[in-house]
C-alpha cells in the first residue's frame, strides 16, 4: 500500500508542478506601469527632485503598457524607487522598459546583484533578465543621475522563472528512478511472501 502511495504522490507532484508552469507565472511587482499615477508601492530614496509619473510621452520616452510612466532627473545625487517583492527561494524573470535622454547614471538591482549599469542610447529599449536566483524576500531597485537629462522607466515585470530543460529532464529522471525503486521494492515484498 505505501508503493501505491509513493507513486501516486508521485505522480501528482509531477502533474501539479507541469500544470503551474504552463498556468502562467503571478506578477510579484506593484504598481510595475505606473498606472495609479504616482509611486505606489515603491518606496522612494536619495534624490528625488524632478522624479515623478507623467500621463503620456515624457521627453525621449513613451508609456508601453498603459498610459503612465515613470521619469527621474535628480541632479543634486543618486535617487530612485526600489520595491521589496515576495520573492522566495528560486529563479525569476525580470524586464522593464527604459529611455535614456543622456543621463549620467543608472543601475538596476535585485537583491543586491547589478542587472544593468549605464545602458547607452536613446529611445525607449526594453531590457529582459531571464532566470535570476533569489532565496527570499526581494529588492528591486532602480537608481539614477540624471545632469542635465532624464530617464524613463515603465512596464516593470518580476515573474517566477521557468525551469531550464536539465532541470525537468534531472526532474523527470528521478520520478522515473523512484518508479523503478519501488517495482524493484514491491517484487522483493512479493519474493519474501512467497
């Protein structure tokens, strides 16, 4: 009775874990395009003169999802928004869309771990991170330094990862060694019984 048990938890794990990949992953970050008009749900920090949510273009920067987007030209230091996301442990999808108008600073963070420093360019690029660890809660953070021009950040995503292909094959292989396991178990019950 507990091979049967084994095996069907098994197979449930196997099938819960395939059903919620192909579910789609739950976005962690609030408020990530900016369309409540103002920063809620990022905190604030350093300088945050000429930093604000603008309603349609702002400069070299246009909204891509939505209506609003955010702008920072902070001249007197670094400043910027950061969000503390409910992250556990695992692997994460970032992106977001920027526009540089000549800034002089910017970096993009999570958890501490730089994911982009001083992009060139104009125009609004849109920048993806696929499969970054995290092991709890957190930190996304963007910051700036804008003499004399602005950024323009919108469309911010954070989702959980999709397993690479060696992890579903290591995955699958040992519910298949587990599988074998138990037969080889089950005959050796069946041999003592007899």
């Amino acid at each position: 009775m507990k091979i049967k048990s084994l095996m069907a938890g098994a197979a449930i794990a196997l099938a819960t874990s395939m059903a919620a990949m192909s579910a789609g992953a739950t976005e962690l970050v609030t408020n990530g395009s900016f369309e409540t008009g103002d920063f809620t749900g990022w905190a604030q920090f350093g300088d945050t003169d000429h930093t604000g949510v603008a309603a349609g273009c702002f400069d070299f920067g246009c909204p891509t999802d939505g209506s609003d987007l955010a702008y920072f030209g902070p001249v007197n230091g670094v400043g910027g928004i950061s969000q503390t996301l409910a992250t556990g442990a695992g692997l994460y999808d970032i992106s977001f869309d920027l526009s540089n108008n000549g800034g002089a600073f910017f970096s993009a963070d999570f958890g501490g771990a730089n994911l982009l420093l001083n992009p060139p360019g104009e125009g609004v690029t849109h920048y993806s991170f696929t499969n970054v660890a995290a092991s709890g809660p957190t930190t996304l953070s963007f910051s700036t330094l804008d003499v004399p021009a602005y950024y323009t950040l919108d469309n911010i995503s954070v989702t959980a990862g999709v397993p690479e292909p060696a992890s579903w094959a290591l995955m699958i292989g040992g519910f298949f060694g587990l599988g074998a396991t138990l037969r080889t178990a089950r005959r050796r019950t069946a041999a003592a019984a007899a």
